[in-house]
C-alpha cells in the first residue's frame, strides 16, 4: 500500500458505503437522476474522497478539516435515506444497513479526529 489512506479501515468502509449506496440508488426513479440519487451518491462519495484528500500531504489541522467534512457527508447520507424512504425508493433493510454505516463510520471519524495532535 503505497498511501497512508489506504491502511484506513475508517476509508475502507466509507468505500463499502458509496458501493452500497450506489448499488440501493440504481432502483431509484428515473425521475431522480439528477436530484436524490445525485446527492446520495455525492456525498456517499465525498466521505471516503474527503479521507483520501485529508491524509496525503496535509498538516494535522488541515487534515482534521477533511475529516470533519467526510463527516458532515456521512450525515448528509442519513438525511437524503430518510428522505428516501418518505419516498418509499429504499427498502427497511437496505435503509438500516446504511444507517449502521454511517453511524459506524461517523464514530470512527471522530475517533481519528480526537487522536490526531
């Protein structure tokens, strides 16, 4: 493994994440294309894309910045799921399993946050 992300189990599963949501979001409507699933997937996307940029080259507080935007667009995942299940575009499962995921991860992130000095 040649990046220090790479090692990151916090990365591994945000890429799990937008894996999974990009495979739940391809049932969604046609009609949403271009608003719901855009956004989920942005920002299933932005939390391990947020890592990457965050652990290559950056200072300790430059890096934290990036984690606390990775977790900001976890959050966002729960908030575009709640509304996709109103919706009725994403089974109860599928809504629990990304849950968890994010739930997991935004406890991760804030764990690596607190133990960077």
């Amino acid at each position: 493994m040649a990046f220090k992300f790479e090692k990151l189990i916090v990365w591994q599963k945000a890429v799990e994440l937008s894996d999974f949501v990009n495979q739940v979001t391809k049932s969604f409507p046609k009609d949403e294309l271009y608003s719901l699933t855009s956004q989920i997937r942005r920002a299933a996307d932005s939390v391990s894309l947020n890592i990457v940029e965050g652990s290559t080259g950056q200072t300790t507080p430059e890096f934290k910045r990036f984690l606390g935007i990775a977790l900001r667009s976890a959050v966002e995942v729960v908030g575009c799921i709640y509304l996709a299940e109103r919706r009725g575009y994403i089974s109860k499962p599928d809504f629990d399993r990304i849950y968890k995921m994010c739930e997991e991860i935004v406890v991760m992130i804030n764990a690596l946050r607190n133990s960077l000095k």
